[in-house]
C-alpha cells in the first residue's frame, strides 16, 4: 500500500514538473523538497534509485529556478514517470 501511495505521489510530482512553468516557484519546491526527502528516507538501503531520486529532487530546484535545460527536465520526467508506473502496478 505504501508503494502504491508514493507511485501516485511520483506521478503528481510529475505533472508538477510539466506544469512547472505555470505553476509558482513555490510549489515546485516542496515537490523537489518531497523528492529529496523520500530519497534520503529511504536511502538507508544504499538503492541507485534513491541516490536518483535526491537528484532528480536537485534537478527539480535548479529547474524552478530556470537553471536547467529542456533535456534534462524531459530525463527527470521520464525517470519519475516509469518510477511510478511500477510502483502502481507492484
């Protein structure tokens, strides 16, 4: 059940970050501060995905504050999408 809820939780993030030029800097800040946080939770298992997702969680600040480019958001999306893509169907 956990699993699930942060699969529909990285999918919000998600589209979050898609509509990030429309929403305020505000908001996409606390979904990269959920990001990085659930992967420093849950980075006592020493997973690549959790060292991922604090990345893609830095990512996402330096997007919010327009410091990244248009490949690199599109990889950020992608990984959270397929992330909760098998984190809903586990």
């Amino acid at each position: 059940m956990l699993v699930k809820l942060l699969g529909i939780m990285d999918l919000a993030a998600v589209i979050i970050v898609l509509l990030s030029p429309a929403l305020p800097t505000k908001i996409v800040l606390y979904v990269a501060a959920f990001i990085v946080m659930k992967g420093l939770f849950f980075g006592i298992t020493r997973s690549i995905m959790n060292i991922l997702d604090i990345v893609c969680g830095i990512l996402i600040i330096l997007m919010a504050f327009k410091i990244t480019s248009l490949a690199i958001i599109i990889i950020v999306t992608v990984f959270l999408l397929q992330k909760a893509f098998f984190s809903i169907i586990a």
